[in-house]
C-alpha cells in the first residue's frame, strides 16, 4: 500500500490517434490562476530540500506557463528547471526505442514482420514464428531476463554483456506464453528489438536515434542513455524518500540489455517532442501511426495501454493521450480535442501521473471529483485478547498487475499478542493495531484503518484496507483458508538435494538446517529460507524490485509415483514456469 513516483507537462490543438473530438474547446485560464494551481499540486516540491520538477503547460502551439519547483542537486543546493536533463526509466523509454523501429522500416532497413530468427538464427527453432511485432507487444514468449536471472544472481539490478543474455535467449527450452498470441511483460523483447535494430541499421542504437530522431528535431539534450557511468551535462540524479522524510539517490537502474533504453531528456526538449506529434505530417506522428497500426493493448489493464509507451484514458469527455509507460511517470499528456499539450519531468522517483491528471481535469474545467472518504473513529476500545482471535489469520490480497494474467499474491499473517492484534506487514516491520470498535482496526502512524467483515454469516473474514492518506485507496484482502502445512523432518529431507537448471547451466542446493528448514544454497547468492506455504508449495524471498508484489518467487515440488522428488518449478507474474531438474 505504500508506493513509490517522476514529472513534464505539455498540451496539444490537433489530432492524435487519428481521432478528433467535437467536443467544445474549454476557457482559456489565466497564467495567473494557473500558477496558483500548479504551486498547489507541488506545493511539497515548492522548496529548497526536496527532488524537483518543471512543467510546461501549452495551449493551441503556445506556451501559456512554464514552472520549475525543488532541486535538481540536493547535495549542492542546485536548482531544478526545464534544461535539467532527467532520466526516463524502462517502460517509459521504450516510445523512443519503438518510434526507431518504425522509422527503420520508413528507411527499408526491416518491417516489424520480420520474424526475429532472421536476424538471430541461433535462436530456439520454438521461436520460429516470432516477430519484430511480436516483441512490441509482449507476445513473443521469450523468458524475462530480470524475473529470471534473479535466480542466479542475488538482485535484478545485476548485468548481462550481450553475449550471456543472447546465450540466455538461445537456451530457452520452451515459451513462456504461446508465441504472438499470448501475454507476459518481458524485459528481454525491448532488449532483444535493441540489438535487431542495431543489426538493421548498422550503427549503435543511440547514434541511429540521434541522427535519425534528435538532432532534426532539435533536441539536443535528448538521447538514449550510452553509458552508466558517464558524466552528463545538466544531468540530475533520481531521488527516493526513505520514509524518513529525507531523500536519498537511486542508484539501483539495469544496465544488462534488458535494461538498456533508459533516455536522457530535458522539459525544453519535450516541448519539441510535444510539437512533433501535434503535426499530423511529422516523421515522428507517421512512426508512430505505423506503430498502433498492429499494437495490442495489455490485456491485463483496464485501459488502454500500449506496451510502447502510450496510453489512452478519458477525461470527462475529452480523450487524453499519455506518454508513459505502465509505472506512471507521464511525461507528456495530449488532450487533442483541447488543444492542450502538458509535459513534466521530475528527478523524484515516485509516480506522478495523479498530478498530470489532476492539472489535465483542471485545464478543462471538469470538476476533479475526489473520493469521499469514509469516517473512522480514532479512539481506542478495549478488547480482550478471545475476543480479537476471529480477526487472527492470514490474509491474502490478490492483485492484478501489468505482467501478466497472473495475479500478484501479498500475504498478510494477523497475530494475536495479548491484548493487541499485530499486523505483520513485511518480514520485518510488525505494525500494533489499535482497535477502534466494530471490527475496525487502525494503523497507529498512517491514515490506514482496516475493517474487518464477513459479507454473510458462513463466508470467510475479509478485511477492508481504507488507505486515505495521498490518493485514497481501498483494497479488499481475503483470509487464506488454506492450511499452512506441517511437515516432518523426514518430509523435508527428501526435498533436500542438487538441483540443476539446464536454460541457465545453473546449480543450487536445498538443505535442512538444524532448526528444521529448507535452505536454498546458490554459489552468487546468500542463503534463503524456502518457507512452506500450503502443499507442495514454497515461498522463496527475492530481491527483485521495490514493487512488493514482485518480491518473492513461488516454489512447487514434483514427484514420480514412488513419492521421490522429480523437480520444482519456480513461479512468479514474469514467470510462467522454470523448471529445475533433480540431480542424483
């Protein structure tokens, strides 16, 4: 529940999508009134301690504001504004890397037909039918190398060279999804079509965009990122707050080619971007035309969302383009219809697209209905501790992601200690819930009151989690009535043993410990404990990402009809299935 967010701001007057609204033109809004406004959605940015932001809000091809808030360098005092250059993470990258791919085939270097052994033949003959297009949609069925790697080296944001993930790719036994049918979000597609496109083309990926992309565009701060560790004009660090109400740098981007499409841009620049696609005739409206002509959305979202870099949403009535990718950092939103463009960079971590939406509902004067929240009281009631066990149990939220049809699993154990019903909410942070009356429970250091309830009598507890701090939410979470198992030391010891992946040419090692657990050895990674979950099944802790529901891996053990362990797979949103074989 608590998350993570980034910011640039531009509007357009004509049409995008090829669909062009009657609807009315709104009243233009003074610069005065609008500065009002936007000092209000940053107000928490407005000061000289915090990460920083510039917005640029553009009306019929004009400029009616431009406005910059916080810092661009925390650690020197140095100011945000619209020539900081920022760095767009993955998703968000990928529109430049595809709007490229669309213009190789403009320049009859390749069509998104082609099919991806043309250019790798070395890749597994199950992949024959995969296409260029197929990588942008996320329906090739190529393994995730982040999801995947991690098992093998003890953090996503660890490196591949070209040569280990094309061996990754070329020892894949099978799809993960039915190839150009199916779906599961894959670091290694945007990866794979960056490598395609330089074979095309001839050049590196960044020097193609630049000749091709940037430079007759003008935007000359703008390019794909070469090199990690290259000191970069104008360039600010991401922060991330600690929760501590201090910032701190994150360092933590992949740089294995999975990864590698994070662009460099600045506001002045996105202005430039913004009138490109405002002009029906530009290269860049053409490419990317070209591009929705055979664009899937994400099945798994509501709305539309292109694996690509664009998204669709309504505002009232008015049809609102997003540049952005599926973790919220709207860096440009086109409101055709209104003529309006707005773009907003950040170098804050956190998502920021409720802020693009808000000031998008404000241009057009439509009335930005916020939740009604619900009253809570805050005053203790005393309970006894026989009275708070029908609350205790483990509670499952299951939660649609962009990754794939697979639902995120967040467990959630509620202990009774005494007269306190503890909500264990990570491995390492237990929250003391304080019992407010009728089955209501609050968090004592957020806006956070969770409700317990059965919606008949005969069904199983549920609980309410009322966020209503930030943008308000409220999620259901159901208590899991599967029985955590028991198992004997003699039922463990036969999951002991060598385990080997042959995709990976990989080794680990289960063992029992002294205390009576599983412990997964790998030679690149610190010991885990695989904890049991229900049968056959079992947790094992991954860092992955700062997304809890990515966090852990799903382990489930196989056997022969004589009872002896066979296999496990290893599961997770970004992967179907991974097998690893027992070694005797």
């Amino acid at each position: 529940m608590k998350k993570i967010i980034h910011p640039i701001i531009v509007l357009s007057s004509l049409m995008c999508f090829g669909i062009l609204s009657l609807v009315a033109q709104p009243k233009p809004v003074s610069k005065f009134e609008l500065d009002k406004k936007l000092d209000t959605l940053f107000k928490e940015f407005n000061n000289t301690s915090s990460p920083g932001f510039a917005v640029t809000v553009i009306q019929n091809g004009n400029v009616i504001t431009k406005k910059d808030y916080g810092l661009a360098s925390l650690e020197h005092k140095v100011a945000f504004n619209h020539n900081t250059v920022v760095t767009i993470p993955y998703s968000e990258g990928r529109e430049f890397i595809s709007i490229a791919a669309a213009l190789l085939e403009q320049d009859g270097k390749l069509t998104l037909d082609d099919k991806v052994r043309k250019y790798f033949p070395k890749l597994p003959a199950w992949s024959e039918p995969v296409t260029i297009q197929d990588l942008l949609n996320h329906s090739s069925g190529f393994c995730d190398e982040w999801a995947t790697l991690v098992l093998t080296q003890a953090s996503m944001n660890n490196r591949l060279d070209v040569s280990q993930f094309l061996n990754f790719l070329y020892n894949q036994p099978d799809p993960q999804v039915e190839p150009g049918k199916g779906y599961m979000y894959s670091n290694s597609d945007f990866g794979l079509l960056r490598l395609i496109l330089e074979k095309a083309s001839g050049e590196n990926l960044p020097d193609y965009m630049d000749r091709r992309i940037f430079k007759p565009l003008q935007m000359l701060s703008t390019t794909l990122r070469r090199d990690k560790e290259a000191v970069i004009a104008n360039h600010a660090f991401s922060y991330f707050e600690d929760g501590n109400n201090t910032y701190k740098v994150w360092l933590r981007d992949k740089t294995s080619p999975g990864g590698n499409y994070h662009m460099l841009t600045s506001a002045n620049d996105l202005e430039k971007w913004a009138t490109a696609f405002a002009d029906k005739n530009s290269f860049i409206t053409k490419a990317s035309d070209r591009l929705r002509k055979n664009a899937r959305s994400i099945p798994v979202l509501k709305e539309t969302n292109y694996a690509y870099g664009h998204k669709l949403k309504k505002i009232g009535t008015y049809q609102i383009l997003l540049h952005e990718g599926v973790t919220g950092y709207a860096y440009l939103a086109s409101i055709p219809a209104a003529g309006l463009d707005i773009i907003c960079t950040s170098n804050n971590l956190d998502p920021y697209d409720d802020k693009v939406s808000r000031l998008a509902a404000y241009l057009l004067q439509i009335e930005n209905t916020k939740a009604v929240l619900q009253k809570f009281p805050t005053t203790p009631v005393p309970i006894k501790e026989k009275d708070l066990q029908k609350y205790a149990g483990r509670y499952v939220w299951l939660e649609d992601n962009f990754s794939s049809h697979v639902k995120s699993r967040t467990y959630y154990p509620m202990v009774v200690n005494g007269d306190t019903l503890l909500w264990e909410y990570t491995s390492n942070e237990t929250v003391p819930l304080i019992y407010v009356g009728n089955g209501i429970f609050k968090d004592p250091d957020f806006a956070v009151w969770l409700r317990f309830f059965k919606p008949h009598p005969d069904s199983t507890m549920q609980i309410e989690a009322h966020k209503q701090f930030g943008e308000p939410e409220i999620d259901t979470w159901k208590k899991d009535t599967s029985t955590e198992p028991i198992y004997s030391k003699e039922d463990l010891q036969k999951l002991t043993g060598k385990y080997y992946s042959k995709h990976l040419d990989f080794y680990l090692t289960i063992e029992l410990s002294d205390e009576g657990k599983l412990v997964v050895k790998r030679p690149t990674i610190a010991d885990k404990i695989l904890e049991p979950h229900s049968v056959d099944e079992f947790i094992l802790p991954t860092e992955f990402h700062v997304v809890n529901y990515e966090r852990d891996f799903w382990v489930r053990f196989y056997f022969d009809d004589s009872g002896k362990t066979t296999h496990f797979d290893v599961r997770h949103p970004r992967l179907m299935h991974h097998r690893f074989d027992k070694v005797d």
